[in-house]
C-alpha cells in the first residue's frame, strides 16, 4: 500500500510556514555565520580609532560651539523630558511588556514555541543593561558638562590616562541611556528565532533608538560620542553572546541534523 504525497505526514512541520513555531525550528542556523561578529569588530575598531584621534573633544568642541558656547538643550523639553526622561521609562515599560508575554506564554500551550525566544529576549535586555551600569559604576570617565572645557570645574582626563588622586568619580562610561536604546539590538536575534523576515526591523529598532538616545544626550553635553559606542558594542555583544547560549551551534546542528533525518524517511513510500 502507498501513501499518497499528500498523505505523507511533514516532518518538523507543527504549523503553517508563517508562524513563529515553524521559525523557531529553523532560525537559528542562520546565525551560526561568523557574520554576527563583525558589527562587534567594526564597533571595536571604530572606537579605537575614535580614540586615539581624540574625535571626542573635537566633536564636542563643534556641538559646544553650535549651541552657544552652552549646553543650551540641556534642560530643553525635547531632548530632557520628552527623549530622556520618557524614553528611559518607554523602554523600561517595553521590557515590562516582554515579561508580560513571557509570563502569557507561559500558561498557554499553543504559545509554547514562544517561550524561549522572550525569555532570552528578557535576559538578553536586562544583561546589557546591567553591564552598562557596572562599567559606569567604575570607569571613573567625566561627562562634557563636567569639564572646564565646556563650563564646568574638572579638567579632561581620556580613558586611558591615569586619574589626578582626590578629584571627584565621573560615571559617566559607557552612556546609559543609549544603552537603554543599543540594548533592544536584541531584538535582531529574537525576531530571527521568531520570524527571519522581520530581523532586519528588529536590528533597524534597537539602531534607531539607540542613535537617538545617544545623539540626545550628546546635545545636551551629557555623553561623547565613544560612550554611546562602547553601549552600542557592549549590547550587540550580550545579545551575540546569550543567542550562543540559549541555541548552542553543537545542540542546533543535531537538531537539524535529526529533523533532515526524519524528513527524509517520511519522504519514502510505505509498502
């Protein structure tokens, strides 16, 4: 007796090739290239160079100078109470949202497949922004409105210069708030689990929020801009790196290797 071909059953299929059960079947070989690492190299890079040229002072020198010679949009309503202040707490509410999902997603067994994707988009976003917040607890780095240079009282110390004893901690390396917006990076990784098609949306929302962020808070003197570099870099690298532990190369390619299996023994006609 033969089965007809539609009658065979699809191994690996549990839904239609749209849904987020089939995406996370598949997804995450697609992210076994050593691409993922190459915006980590080129942040790297961009950041030593933007060191070592000293392009902080110079850009902080034109914006200083375009304001007035004071940080005019400091305490402006857009760029304080409407992207730092609201932006800080809209963040902070999309990770709310995650948990929600994930606490739903849970208790519900046809969201099942989604539960380990918003579970290491949870970790992925809170761990950047740990990371972000203990760095700054010791880097010891001042911000523009701190320095003499730009109207305050503390000279200019790089991030590579020894700290004159008994001048007051700056904290204010690596930016948080950028971070607060580098960190949804993630959702790259997430949305490539959940739905490929969408990664790139997901990579464009956590650049977006993040140059935005981070550009606000250079206008207002509270960040240069190798701060907002090395939040940009410290979020795509948490992200890259909890995607390899929750999808292990080893784990992903027996899976795969057993569904090919599978697929190809539903494919051959039953006597």
């Amino acid at each position: 007796m033969s089965l007809s071909p539609s009658e065979l059953p699809l191994a690996g299929v549990a839904s239609p090739p749209d849904s987020p059960m089939l995406s996370a079947a598949v997804a995450p070989r697609s992210l076994r290239a050593p691409a993922g690492r190459l915006p980590l190299l080129v942040l790297g890079i961009v950041f030593c160079a933007w060191t070592l040229l000293h392009g902080d002072v110079w850009l902080a020198d034109h914006v200083y100078a375009w304001e007035g010679h004071t940080w005019v949009l400091r305490h402006a309503r857009v760029t304080q109470q409407l992207i730092h202040l609201f932006g800080r707490d809209l963040s902070a509410m999309a990770w709310l949202a995650v948990l929600a999902a994930w606490l739903v997603a849970t208790g519900r067994t046809n969201l099942a497949p989604l539960r380990k994707p918003l579970l290491y988009l949870l970790a992925a976003t809170a761990l950047s922004t740990l990371l972000v917040a203990w760095i700054k607890s010791w880097s010891n780095m001042d911000c523009p409105w701190d320095l003499a240079r730009y109207g305050g009282t503390r000279p200019y110390i790089g991030l590579f210069a020894l700290r004159p004893a008994g001048l007051e901690r700056g904290v204010c390396f690596p930016a948080g708030h950028a971070g607060a917006g580098y960190t949804w990076l993630a959702l790259y990784f997430f949305l490539v689990v959940v739905k490929p098609q969408l990664r790139w949306l997901g990579l464009g929302i956590g650049v977006a929020a993040g140059l935005l962020f981070g550009i606000s808070q250079q206008l207002r003197g509270a960040h240069f801009l190798s701060h907002d570099i090395a939040a940009a870099a410290i979020c795509w690298a948490c992200a890259m790196a909890l995607h390899a532990a929750f999808w292990p190369a080893r784990a992903v390619r027996a899976e795969e290797t057993g569904s090919a299996t599978t697929g190809s023994r539903a494919g051959v006609p039953v006597e």
